[in-house]
C-alpha cells in the first residue's frame, strides 16, 4: 500500500491517521484470512504423517501466523505491501510461508515440526540473487534480524510502526 | 485378446545405456511423478514445495526426455514416469542398477500397471544442479558456527526396466563418524530423520520457488 502526500491545505493528521490506521487493519486482515484459507486447505496433508504432527501443525499456525503477518506488514514501511503470499504445508512436516515484494525482495520462512523437540525455523531473505540473510532463528527474532537488515523501524507499536509516521515526517 | 506388453524402449541394454550417458545434457529435461491431485502452484500463485517429493529427495527418481537434437530422443515420452512394474520380480527389475545384458527380462515376465492420471512435473537438468550453497550444521538444537557446502548432482542409474532412470545425489561436506574430512559425502535417508537437513531442503526449495523452474509436463 502507498500513501500518497496529501497537499491539501486541510489536511488533518488525526483523520489520515485513521485512515491509515484503517488501511493497516484492512491489510492485517487480508492476509490473516488468507494465510487461514492456504492452512485449511493445505494443512490436511499432515494428517497424513500422523495426527500427532497435525496438532503440532495446527499449534505452530496458531501461536505464530498472526506474528508472522504483523510483522510482514512492518515491511511496507520501505517495500509496500507484498505482491505475492504464499504458505504451504508439506508432507515433510513443514509451514513454508513465502512473501514476494517489489524490488525483488523475497523472503522465505520455514518451520519444521518435531514432536520431540522444539520446532526449527530456517529463515532466507533475497534481494534479486543477493542472499540478504539466512539461519535458524526463532520467528520473532529472525524477522526483527531481517527488518534491521533491511533499514525497516522496528516497533510493535502499530501506530509508531505505521508507514504515517514516515509518511508525515516526508511531508513536513 | 492381445496382451498388452511393457515398452520394448524403456529395457536397458549396454549398448543404448551407453549412448544415454553420453547423449544426456544440462538443457535435457528432467521428469518427476508428481503426487496424486497435486497442483504446481499454491493459491498464493507461487510453486508449491510439495509437488516434489522432498521427504525422499536424496535419491529422488527422475526420468529425462533428451533434448530433441539428441539421436536418443525418440525413444523418450512424457508418460515413461506412469509405468510403474508390479509382480514378484519388482525388486530385480526396479530396485537394481543395470550393469550388463545378462540382465535384460524376458518380455513375458514383466508385470506392470500404467496411470494415465498421473501429473508430471518437469525441469531441466542444470537449474536443478545449479543449485548449491552453504548450510550450518545443526544437531541436537545446536547450529554450529562454521558452515558447509551442497551440492547437486543429477546421476544416471538406468535399472533393467528403465534405460531413462536418473537420480538426485546430495551431497554435504560436514565431518561424519566415517569420514571427517571436508569433502563432500553423500546424503542419505529420509529427510524428515535428519534436522541438519532442515536448512539445505528449505535452500533447494526457496531457490526452486524464486526461480520458477518448474512445470508441468503435458
């Protein structure tokens, strides 16, 4: 999503940060309900290792897809929302998310079910063929890893975070 | 009624098995069964990782369909992966490498079923052997420091009944209990069993989505 500078002489920052605000949770929930359509339709081949990785799936999805999307759209900040979203679930017990920006930026995360032992994530961030990062971190880090990487504002404040905080400093 | 018989191409002899090595190239393509129901692409308009079996990569079946200069050519088709042998004699014929004539059946005694339902999903040779990066090591939840390389290699292992069989050599260069040397070794074994695999298939899968090297044979 891109916001424009706003010329007008009434521009009202409490308003455009309403709207802003609006557009974020428009987004937010376009992607958690469509991250939610890739895992139903997907996720079924879990059950095909056993139900046991099934739940284990089930839970992962559960306690970080929406981590996953919030930080995901930290990135518009600098890339715009992204173009492509992708998460499959594979019969080799894994939650492969990818997130396809403009300026050939492409990250991948990967989580790994075990049941014996804590889940492994293999994070890889591209721009163009340009490896930017990779390694096994855990989600919420290596995505603030990446972020900082990146130049991108790292808050978990949605109004700190927002791109109208830019965006107002741009148009001062 | 006229039984119907295997496809007298798809027998390896010395002779053809000898022209394939040398016919085989990096643009030739190389074929993958892809599962039952299974679409290339997720909703998300990306290549779906499961199309290929990642869970048996190392040693993957692929078969090729020769690049169309090649002499050999002829005798390759997109259907070759939807023969599957049956029958008591599966484990001679399928499961062994060819190594001479002696090996060659007797048509009458091959047992076989054939899908024509079956997707077949396609590469070429070298996008796939392309493929190579640095990995840690990673057992036990500990990622060591220091990082290893992987590689590729798509090999030819014709077996009496399919004179087109190639396979997926992985190979690593961490130390292991036999060989503590930096050269590369070759992977084995499921790769849900091994979590220092974790970070080389989620490599070969990311690289096979950025690229888009996949597609389906039709």
């Amino acid at each position: 999503m891109i916001y424009q500078c706003n010329s007008n002489n009434n521009y009202n920052p409490v308003s455009s940060i309403e709207l802003v605000q609006s557009y974020e949770d428009k987004n937010k929930e376009h992607l958690l309900n469509f991250t939610k359509a890739c895992w139903d339709l997907y996720s079924p081949r879990l059950n095909n290792i056993s139900e046991e990785i099934f739940n284990a799936g089930k839970q992962e999805y559960i306690n970080n897809n929406k981590l996953i999307v919030e930080r995901i759209l930290g990135f518009s900040q600098k890339f715009g929302t992204p173009i492509k979203v992708s998460l499959s679930v594979t019969s080799d017990a894994s939650l492969h998310y990818t997130f396809r920006f403009r300026n050939g930026l492409i990250l991948f995360l990967e989580t790994f079910l075990y049941l014996n032992e804590e889940n492994h994530t293999y994070m890889e961030v591209f721009e163009y063929d340009e490896i930017i990062f990779s390694g096994h971190e855990k989600i919420e880090n290596g995505l603030a890893i990446i972020q900082e990487k990146l130049g991108i504002r790292n808050s978990n404040s949605s109004l700190y975070n927002s791109s109208l905080f830019s965006y107002s400093l741009d148009c001062d | 009624m006229t039984k119907v018989l295997y496809p007298e191409r798809l027998i390896s002899t010395e002779s053809i098995v000898s022209q394939i090595n040398q016919q085989v190239c990096g643009e030739c393509i190389m074929m993958h069964r892809a599962m039952k129901d299974q679409e290339l692409y997720t909703i998300g308009q990306e290549i779906d990782p499961e199309i290929i079996n990642f869970e048996r990569f190392c040693g993957l079946s692929l078969n090729t369909l020769l690049c169309g200069h090649h002499s050999h050519s002829k005798n390759c088709s997109k259907d070759d992966v939807k023969y599957s042998v049956i029958g008591n004699k599966k484990k001679e014929f399928v499961f062994t490498n060819f190594e001479s004539n002696s090996q060659i059946p007797n048509y009458e005694e091959i047992e076989f079923t054939f899908n024509p339902n079956i997707k077949v999903i396609g590469f070429k040779k070298s996008d796939m052997e392309s493929i190579t990066d640095e990995y840690p090591f990673k057992k036990n939840g500990k990622v060591e420091t220091q990082e290893y390389t992987f590689k590729i290699t798509i090999i030819y292992k014709p077996t009496p009944l399919n004179v087109l069989h190639f396979e997926i050599l992985l190979e690593g260069t961490h130390p292991t209990e036999k060989d503590k040397t930096m050269n590369f070794k070759m992977l084995k074994g499921r790769t849900s069993k091994k979590e220092y695999l974790d970070s080389i298939i989620s490599k070969i899968k990311n690289r096979i989505i950025k690229n888009n090297f996949l597609f389906e044979v039709k």
